[in-house]
C-alpha cells in the first residue's frame, strides 16, 4: 500500500480560494411589474372561485387572463 504524502504548512494567500461575493437581489426591477418570488391567493374571474393556496404573482402577467387579485381585507393594503 502506498502512504498518503502530508502536508504540514499552512496554505499561502496566493492558494487560499478568494471570497466571493454574489450580487444582491434587487427589491424592484424597472420594467417589471410582477415578481416571481411573491405568492399572492387570486380567484377565477369565470367561476367566481377563490383557489386553496396562493400562486406566483407572476400568473396575473396575461399568462392566466381568468385569475384575477383577491381583494385584501386588511385596510390600506
């Protein structure tokens, strides 16, 4: 069997992977209306039925001309 080689020295800054810092995500990006990371409860503008769980706000686009906001109840919202 062969021996593993050890290293005993620390790494040097030139090996040492550098940082990486990711860009952040911006609250709101000119030019879109819809952002696909907020879920928003809508109902069926044909049927009258409000569906069980929220949705991506991103389906009110005109991907899905029949689902309309659901109203809020909370006042100034």
């Amino acid at each position: 069997m062969a021996t593993r080689n050890q290293v005993t020295e620390p790494a040097t800054p030139s090996e040492a992977p550098a940082a990486v810092t990711e860009p952040a995500i911006p609250e709101k990006v000119e030019g879109r209306k819809h952002d696909p990371r907020k879920l928003v409860y809508v109902y069926d503008t044909e049927t009258g039925d409000k569906l069980d769980r929220p949705v991506p706000e991103t389906w009110l686009d005109g991907r899905f001309p029949h689902l309309s906001l659901t109203p809020s109840k909370k006042a100034g919202k």
